[in-house]
C-alpha cells in the first residue's frame, strides 16, 4: 500500500492539469512529506465547478477495521461501491511523487528505505480518490490496484490508481460507477520511474486551513 506521497505543484498548475478550479485563489504551500492522518490538497466536483481544498487522509473505520483506511482495493465492497457509484463522492489527489519502503533494511543504516516514484517528464498528476463528509470534517482514501513492474519490484501487493492527464481526470470525476471501477488499473511502466537519488526534505510547514465549502 502507498502511505507516503509528495504534492509540491501550486494552485495554478493543478488548475491547468485537471480543468478550471472555482477558488483558485488559494495558496498552498509546498507538502514534503504526506503521510496518513495528515490534511492534504483534494479537487473535487461540486455544481459543475472543481473546488480545491484540504481533507484528511484516512477514511474512517468501520466494521472490524481499527484504523482508519488509507487505500482502497476491493471495489465489490458494499462500502466502497456506494462511494463509487455517486460521481460527486470521487474526487481527485494531486501527487508530485509517492514511495514504497523497502521490503527489508538497508544493510548500511539498519532501516527501510523510501523508494520514490515519479511519472517521465511530468510534474503533476493524481490518485484516484474517494471521500466523505464526517462530523471532524471530510476525509478521503485514493484507489490501489496490482502493481506495474516498476513499482512491484519494491512493493509486489499493490501501488496508486494514476490519472495521468485531463482526460482521464475527467472520466473519473464524471464516469458511471461500472466504468470508474475499469479504471483500477496499473499505470504503464515505459510512463514512470523510480527516482534514483533523492535529497533528504526539509520539515513540513503546517498548512494554513482551507475549506472546500
């Protein structure tokens, strides 16, 4: 599963990549590091208009799930298909860059190491997501399926749902429930890359509240 990702891109490349966004005033800064539990950038489709603005990441436990669920797989869940059938509860995750850690330590530190991905010649792009609203505000999960090559060689079990242009945007934010499910689909491997060196990045600035209503 993918638990950590990168968002650096401005309000105005998302807006260019993935259609007009309504309040596009917005100033977000630079998300180093997103992890689980953390508020992250999320496009969504309200009134025929895109509105960007910040959700928790992390769908809330139920059943005999403890913890909240960050990635979604089996679609023919009663949970999940309910989500997935209304358009207007998809939404979509710019990314910049996500990670899977090693399977084992590296032998010089002791510790697992972050392999980043990244997609050839393109800065932005997006996880096909899900959210809902909740009483401590919106919260959203994104989409996994079985892993290209690239990714399976450091995490065999799943890797991110990429909606890599406008198009494909579109057709997950607009597509009946039975063809946004044929959208779990690995991404191509000749279109990404793993990041081969990787600079250590600097604390993450605590986002300034930014509501998507």
């Amino acid at each position: 599963m993918c638990n950590l990702y990168r968002m650096t891109s401005n309000v105005q490349a998302i807006a260019q990549m993935f259609g007009p966004v309504a309040n596009a005033q917005l100033n977000l800064p630079a998300f180093r590091e997103i992890y689980p539990d953390a508020e992250a950038p999320v496009l969504i489709a309200r009134a025929k208009q895109r509105r960007l603005g910040l959700m928790r990441w992390g769908w809330p436990p139920f059943g005999d799930i403890k913890r909240p669920v960050t990635n979604v797989r089996n679609l023919t869940s009663p949970m999940w298909r309910s989500a997935l059938e209304d358009p207007s509860r998809r939404c979509l995750v710019p990314v910049s860059e996500f990670s899977e850690w090693s399977a084992t330590p590296d032998p010089a530190t002791g510790r697992k190491r972050k392999h980043w991905f990244a997609l050839n010649d393109q800065a932005l792009f997006a996880f096909a997501g899900l959210w809902r609203s909740t009483a401590e505000g919106p919260r959203f999960a994104f989409l996994t399926c079985a892993p290209n090559a690239t990714v399976g060689s450091i995490h065999p079990k799943a890797m991110p749902v990429i909606l890599a242009s406008p198009e494909a945007a579109h057709q997950w934010l607009t597509a009946e429930g039975d063809l946004a499910a044929q959208m779990q689909q690995p991404f191509p491997d000749a279109l990404m890359h793993e990041i081969e060196t990787q600079e250590e990045p600097p604390p993450p600035r605590k986002p300034e509240q930014q509501s998507l209503f």
